[in-house]
C-alpha cells in the first residue's frame, strides 16, 4: 500500500473520536505530503529543528505535535506554531512553555506524559510527582497553556497482558486527573496512547489519540542525513 492509501485505510479503520497522529519523524516532506493528500492534517516530530523545517515547507493547515523530551532551550523554536505538545514531565518545562506560548501571544495544547513502563530509560512524571504537582493547584495560574490529557507508552514487549495492565493504568490516571482537577473543564478530553506495534491494545483501553509512524511510513533510516 502507498501512503496515501494508507491513511485511507486507516481514517476507515480506527473508531469514531481516536484522533491519529501521523509521526513523520525522519521522513521527507515529500512522504508527509503523500499523507496530507489523503486528507491527514495530524503530524507529529519529536525533533524541534526538524518540526521548523518541516513547518515551513508544508501547508500551513497542518497541525503540528511535539512527542519528544525537549531541552528547555529549544522550546523557542517550536512555540510559535506547535499545536500540542505531548512530552511534558516537569512543572519546569510546563511553566516554560507557558511563558514561550505567552511572548507569542498564544495557548498551547500540552499533554502530561506519565511513567507506566517498565523500562526505566522512559520519560515522564511518576503518578505520585504528578499528583503532588496538582494539588499545588500551580498550573492554573498558566494561562498561556490548556492541559488536554495524559500520554504514555507501554513496555515493548510482546507480553500483551503487560501492555494491557500499562494501558488500563494510564486510563486511570487520566480518568482521576479528570474527575478530581479537571471536573468540568471541557478541553481535558486526551488520551494519547498507542503505536505501531500496540495502538489496537490501546484502543481497546480508551485511547482518544494514537501515535503511528512506521506503519503509515515504513521503517525509519536514522543512518540517514538531513
Ligand atoms: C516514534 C514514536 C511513535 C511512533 O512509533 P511507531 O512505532 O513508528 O508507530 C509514537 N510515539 C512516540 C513518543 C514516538 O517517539
């Protein structure tokens, strides 16, 4: 299947209300363009010179995500166009954001990654940092930021029960952050879980949004130059 004929199956395949993030990472802006064709408007970079580039060359009706851990100081680089970031794991870079997104007089999109897998070199808050930071009741006073919801990755394994218990976790997370700082407010709708490899296990538990790379673009050079 071309690419384009992918996302057509995909817009098919994948329930009413699970948003798809089309992660274009290492891809040329020919294959992005490919995906756009077929009506996906959804991409996501982990790299914010590259999300830049990539950003200038392609059409402007583009919704571009940040799924990346980010040095603080490369948040200037993407505030003035990025629609959400999904990486945020301290109250620092939260608050940097809001300042970036404030001097471009805009409101950035941001999702709370959280820690379930077993691989420790993954990022996010642990469910306990994150919970602390809440109930501070600090992230009310940003107003140049909208927390949408939680992300997360599972372990990759081929342990489906694992992924499965992972998953259902995050869900929870989202489901407490929802109902005890979140009670009313409209945009805390996002769930962001699931890739190539698990995205259907993720559907299953409750994912809104999920993260496909390989499967709409194939595999990733990273040998490759830019
Ligand atoms: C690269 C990446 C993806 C996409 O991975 P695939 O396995 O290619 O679908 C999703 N989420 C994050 C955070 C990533 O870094």
């Amino acid at each position: 299947m071309t690419i384009t004929e992918k996302i057509i199956d995909l817009q098919r395949s994948l329930p009413q209300g699970v948003t798809l993030v089309a992660i274009s990472k290492t891809h040329p802006t020919e294959m992005i363009q490919q995906a756009y064709v077929a009506g996906q408007r959804v991409f996501g970079e982990n790299r914010p010179q590259e999300l830049k580039s990539k950003y200038e060359q392609l059409p402007k009706d583009i919704q571009w995500h940040m799924i990346g851990n980010m040095q603080t100081n490369k948040i200037r680089i993407i505030a003035p166009f990025i629609s959400m970031i999904h990486s945020i794991d301290s109250q620092k870079l939260l608050e940097l954001i809001n300042k970036e997104a404030k001097r471009c007089d805009r409101i950035i999109d941001v999702l709370m990654e959280v820690h379930v897998a077993r691989e420790v070199n993954k990022n996010g808050w642990l469910e306990s940092d994150l919970m602390s930071y809440l109930d501070t009741g600090e992230y009310r006073g940003l107003d140049n930021i909208r927390v949408r919801g939680v992300m997360g990755m599972a372990t990759y394994t081929d342990d489906i029960t694992l992924i499965r218990t992972e998953f259902n976790r995050l869900r929870t997370i989202f489901e407490n952050m929802q109902k005890v700082y979140f009670d009313g407010d409209k945009y805390f709708d996002t769930l962001s879980m699931g890739m190539t490899s698990d995205y259907r296990i993720a559907i299953e538990c409750g994912a809104t949004m999920v993260r496909l790379g390989s499967l709409i673009f194939g595999e990733r050079d990273y040998t490759k130059k830019e």
